[in-house]
C-alpha cells in the first residue's frame, strides 16, 4: 500500500512540476517588463514562493517527529495542495490561452530533466523521505529557473 502511495505522489507531482512550469511562464509572459534584476528586489516572492518553502519547512519537521509510515499521506496531501493552489491561480489570473513551445523550449527541457533526476534517483532505491524533499525543495526552484531562462534569452535577443 506504501509503495503505491509514493508512486501516486510522484505522478501527482509531475503533473505539479507541469502545472507550476506553466503557470510560472504565463506569469513571466504577464509581467515581461518587470524581469531584471531590480525585480529581485522590489518583489523577492516572485522568485521564491512562501507557500513552498512553508510546505518544505512542514514536511521537513513532521519526518523528523514522526513515524515515517505517515510520510507519504503527509506528502501527497501537501502536493494536492499545490496542485489545487496552481489551478486555482491560473484561471483567477491568467488566462486559459496556449503556451508557445517554441520560445519556451528551455523550461520544458528543464522539466523533462527534473523528472528524469527523480526517476533515476527513485530506481537507485533512494530512501522516500529524501526523494520527497528533493522534490519539494525543486519546487522552490521552479520560478528561478524560469527567471534566469529569461533573463538569457533576453541578454542574446538584444
């Protein structure tokens, strides 16, 4: 039953990591203008989300309390919880319209390598609870990533 509680938060979280890239693009293609490097400083929580590093915080406590049987309900909990979160963020603020593949090629490419990083590190029969960290820690990293493929692409577009 664990095992299949691990997997279902993996899957769950892939379709996160797919979500929040998405999200994080649509966001970035918003506020275009605003993506230098006085944005880090005006506005700091568009680089790094609260709501991640509080779910990290949580988990990271709660593993080192606890009985690890409840790590993974405690995990898929916090990623239906983000999920819920995205979703309710894009369609309260961005609109429903088609993300251009073509521009974004990058972040996507950084997608496929975040989940190739998790599968190999799941087949090396690394322990959950790290696997689970790592994942959530990634999350924080998601709206950077996006940043700095910004910031590149518009430094050799000019």
């Amino acid at each position: 039953m664990y095992k299949t509680i691990d997997y279902f938060g993996f899957i769950l979280w892939v379709i996160y990591l797919i979500l929040f890239m998405n999200r994080e693009i649509k966001r970035k293609n918003k506020y275009i203008e605003e993506y230098n490097f006085k944005m880090i400083i005006n506005k700091p929580f568009h680089l790094i989300r609260i709501d991640s590093v509080f779910f990290l915080i949580v988990y990271f406590i709660y593993s080192n309390l606890s009985d690890n049987r409840l790590l993974p309900y405690l995990y898929v909990i916090i990623i239906i919880t983000n999920i819920v979160y995205v979703l309710y963020d894009m369609s309260d603020n961005y609109k429903l319209d088609k993300i251009k593949f073509r521009n974004e090629i990058f972040n996507y490419l950084a997608i496929i390598l975040l989940i190739i990083i998790i599968i190999i590190t799941l087949l090396l029969k690394v322990d959950l609870n790290n696997i689970c960290i790592l994942t959530l820690t990634l999350n924080l990293f998601i709206p950077i990533w996006v940043w700095i493929v910004n910031m590149i692409k518009n430094k050799y577009n000019n």
